[in-house]
C-alpha cells in the first residue's frame, strides 16, 4: 500500500511542522499591533418655543426635530499602535450626527467614518494622513467632551467638520508648536483632487499645559462647489479663505474657551441671489463658554455667541432662515443673497452632573435674528427659546 500517493501523503505531514516553525517565525518578526477601543454616545430631547413649517428647529437645524429625543451621535473608534512609532485610527460616527454629516458630503445613511488615517508620532513631530476631524473651534464632534447640552450657532453654521489630506504637528518646544495642512476642502470625505486647501498653525500651551492654550489658524484654497458628480466648477474650485484664533484658561474651578472665526468665500455671478458678477460672501463669528465647577460632579455653563454673515451663505442652513431670503424663489437655489447683512446671536444657560464617564445635561437657550421670520402660521418673530436635555457617556 506504498504507492506514489502515499508518499505524497508522507512528505505533506513532514512539512507541517517545518511550516509552523516558518509561520512563527515569521509572526516573532512582524509584531502583531496593539489595539485600543474608545467610544462614546449621547442622546438629547429639544422643545422650542415657536413652529415652523417644515417642522424643523429655527436656529438649530442639527436636531432631528421638535420634541423629539433622538440619538444624537455613537462615535466608535479604534487605535493600531504598531513599531517605530507608526500607527492607524479609525472612528465611525452613528446617529443623527452621522446622517448630518453624510447629507453634508452628499452621501446617504446615518453611519460617517469621520476619521481613517496613518500616523507616525516622533520626539517632536506628528505626521497624520487620511481622514480626520477638523482642529477648529471651541466645541468637539464627539458632544460627550463638550461643555453645554446644544450645538452653537459657530459649530452648526461657521466650522467645518472633516477634511481629506495631510497634517504636520512639530513641537519647537513643551509651549510653542506649529501645524501644516493640506487637504482636499473642507468637509470632504473623499479626495477627488480638484485643489487643495493650505493651512497654517501656531499654539502656544504655556508650561506645557494640556489644558490652558490659545491657538491661531490660517486657510486658503479651493472649496468644491458641489457634490459627488458634480464637484467642482472647475480644476480649483472656488476660493475660500479663513482665519480662526482659539483658546482655552482654566482657573481653579473654572474654565473659559473661546472662538474668534473670520472667512469668506468666492461664489460666481449667478450663485448669489441678486449678484451680477463674481462676489465674496463674508462671516465672522465670536463665541465664548464659561464652566463653573460647584463640585460633587455638578457644574454650571454658560455659552454666549454671534455671528454675522453678510451674504447669508452661512446662516441658510436653516430652512426657515433660507426661506425668509428667499433663496429657493423661482425653483432656482441660491447660495445667498446680496445684502442679506444677517446678524445671529445666542446665549444659553444650563446645568451639568457628571457620574463618572456618564452625563446628564440640562439648558435653557435664546436664539435671535436681526431679520423677520416666519412661523407655521405665519406670524412674524425674530427671537427663539428652547429647552434641551442631553444624556450620554465615554467609554
């Protein structure tokens, strides 16, 4: 029963061990990378003081609506910390913060990878490649690292989200850094290579404090003028400029951030309603955040903001905003409206209590427009008040 078979037979079994002594060997070599799972999720319930038609949220369009309690976001992401100081990240982002952002980057479903990139982390440099989330601004797209219970009127309408590119991080000393970036627009998703945005960064941590610091930004490039298919007017795009100084003091028991934010951005005649020719749509906004620590995990926040947009490109977000300049008359969109000189402003007013890794947030808030609007029944009214809770937790 020795046939040529049989031999086969033989020598396979033979190479087996050789082959796991190959297997491990080669597994000894290549280290197998550290994995390190973080996450969080909050939810949040709104009322508001007047109706709209369409059923949104006038002054905050990131809700999912009236009275309603809705996942707001689950953020999970995973850390690969390999050799030599390289690593990967990526973080999923569910919920109604996910659709928004989908919709945003003319995608659909509830479910953005906001972050998917490669790092390599020196003695003094940080290199990061991919998608990541933006470094502007005083509020954080995971809402469980923020301060108040509602989204401001400069993270709804003035900063961006995400960006596709590279990011450059050297540290000159434990209080002085410097940032380089270049990536494809802002809240790209996808690289489609028609321009690049530049940004400029210097941050200065006074002894090397994590949490006191005051950051100045500097952008310029391309911004694709639509989506998917239809991105890009042009192998540039339209310009779009912004500046942004960012800072953070903590004193004791209390903490002071704020946002001083500038921009404009290029739209061709026709885009704007009532514009002839090419014209920049300008925005500024300033907002400020102070925390009072009262101790037993209970704090108090108050927020205060204001952001004026010249041209209505930034506050139409809102769909009764947009509806009061008109910019949908005639079956044409409009980008904005010449002379619009909108003027928004919002102060809030809440309470924390933190249990652990768990939160529980409560806030009063007014909002107010320098410009009539219109409600579900078609009275006039210029000024919002809302009432929002917020439950979530790290993880």
């Amino acid at each position: 029963m020795g046939g040529p078979a049989t031999e086969v037979h033989v020598r396979c079994l033979q190479s087996i061990p050789l082959a796991g002594l190959l297997t491990a060997s080669l597994a000894a070599q290549v280290p197998v990378p550290t994995l390190k799972w973080h996450g969080s999720l909050w939810a949040s319930a709104v009322t508001q003081d007047r109706e709209t038609r369409d059923g949104s949220l006038v002054f905050r369009p990131l809700e999912a609506g009236q009275s309603q309690f809705s996942l707001d976001g689950l953020m999970l992401g995973v850390d690969a910390a390999f050799a030599q100081g390289w690593s990967a990240k990526a973080t999923l982002l569910a919920g109604n913060t996910g659709k928004t952002i989908q919709a945003t980057t003319g995608d659909t479903g509830t479910i953005a990878a906001v972050e998917a990139m490669l790092v390599w982390t020196g003695e003094r440099d940080t290199f990061r490649i991919g998608r990541m989330i933006t470094f502007i601004g005083m509020e954080y797209l995971d809402g469980a690292q923020n301060l108040t219970a509602s989204r401001g009127l400069l993270f709804t309408f003035s900063d961006p989200f995400g960006q596709v590119g590279v990011h450059w991080h050297h540290a000159f000393s434990p209080a002085w850094s410097g940032d380089l970036w270049v990536f494809n627009g802002e809240d790209r998703l996808k690289d489609n290579n028609h321009g690049k945005t530049v940004g400029l960064g210097l941050s200065w941590n006074p002894g090397g404090s994590a949490e006191t610091y005051l950051s100045l930004h500097a952008y310029r490039g391309p911004e694709q003028d639509g989506l998917g298919e239809a991105s890009g007017t042009g192998a540039e795009g339209r310009p779009r400029e912004r500046v942004c100084l960012m800072g953070q003091g903590v004193w004791g028991r209390t903490t002071l951030q704020g946002e001083v934010s500038l921009g404009r951005e290029s739209f061709a005649a026709g885009s704007l309603l009532g514009a002839r020719d090419t014209q920049w749509a300008r925005w500024r906004g300033l907002g400020l955040i102070l925390k009072r620590d009262l101790g037993r995990g209970i704090s108090l926040v108050a927020r205060a903001e204001r952001l004026g947009d010249d041209q209505g490109v930034r506050l139409s977000l809102d769909s009764t905003i947009r509806a009061s300049l008109g910019l949908d008359a005639g079956g044409l969109a409009y980008a904005g409206r010449t002379g619009a000189d909108l003027v928004a402003r919002s102060l809030s007013l809440g309470v924390e209590k933190k249990h652990g890794p768990a939160f529980a947030r409560v806030e009063v808030r007014q909002d107010r427009l320098n410009r009539d609007l219109q409600d579900a029944q078609g009275r006039t009214f210029r000024e919002g008040l809302s009432a929002t809770v917020s439950l979530g937790a790290a993880f």
